[in-house]
C-alpha cells in the first residue's frame, strides 16, 4: 500500500494516514509538512485541503499550517448525518479536546459509556485508545478538535524540537 501512495497510484484515506502517523509516533500534521516556517498565515477556506474519510462520512481540515512545529493540532470535522466515525488510538500521551459548533454528537472513549454533546459543548480526553464520533442527527454536524502530544512526540521534519 505504501508503496502505491509513494507512487502516486494509490490515495491515501484518511484512516491510513492514521495509522502510518502512529506507526512512526509522530503528530498526524507532520506527514503533510515540509519545511517549518514562523511568522503569520493566512489560512484561506478555499486553499486548505480537505482529508476525507473512507467511507466519506468524515471531512477534516487542519486549521494550522502544516509545516509549523506544534504541541496541538486544531482541524474542522465535519460528520455527515448518522455516520459513525472510529479512530484508531493515538500516540501514548495523546490528548483529544473536541468542541461540538453544530449537531448532536456521540462520543465514545475506549470503554466508558458514550457522552452526548450538543452545540457548545466539549470533551476532553486522553486519545491513545480507541475512540468513535457518531452524528445522532441527520444534518451534518460541525466539530473543532485540538490534538496534543507530550514532548517527546514532537519533532520538526529535520527530527529536532
């Protein structure tokens, strides 16, 4: 598969690029970064791609420029009606802080009982176990989500701090 991807024959979905972030224990963002650059940026709508899921019930869209040495990630979700998004554990020490703009949203943490968020609401939450969006709505709901690591999961594309 990886090797399709390098290619260019093969796409991507955003469940493997998951997986490929955490295989090598690294922030989800630091796939897509080149060079790191400081300063101010714009972020235009229109110029931010947009990572859609596999079964294209999940759209994400990094609210920060991918090549920025971060300790958080923030991105748009949006969830379409009824779909049911699982995400794989994160990185040891990854930390989850979902906010719900729009919708009524399910959130599932590993074992524990879902919690039930509606506009204006947020979790928190530790990320390195499996986890599950699930829209209890129609409509296509809106979330932020901000990732953090712990240091040690943190480098630049060179492999410094």
């Amino acid at each position: 598969m990886l090797g399709h991807i390098e290619n260019g024959k093969s796409m991507p979905t955003l469940g493997v690029l998951w997986k490929i972030a955490t295989a090598l224990n690294i922030p989800f963002a630091q796939l897509l970064s080149g060079q790191e650059t400081k300063g101010t940026h714009v972020l235009r709508r229109d110029e931010i791609p947009v990572i859609i899921s596999e079964k294209g019930g999940l759209q994400s869209r990094a609210l920060f420029p991918a090549n920025a040495a971060n300790h958080a990630e923030f991105y748009e979700l949006r969830l379409a009606g009824f779909h049911t998004h699982p995400a794989e554990a994160h990185a040891p020490g990854t930390r989850e802080n979902l906010a719900v703009v729009s919708g009524l949203v399910e959130v599932t943490v590993g074992d524990a009982a879902p919690v039930s968020l509606s506009r204006g609401d947020a979790i928190y939450f530790e990320a390195d176990v499996p986890h599950t969006y699930r829209n209890l709505e129609d409509m296509e709901a809106v979330l932020y989500l901000v990732l953090s690591y712990e240091n040690q999961h943190l480098q630049t594309p060179n492999g410094s701090l």
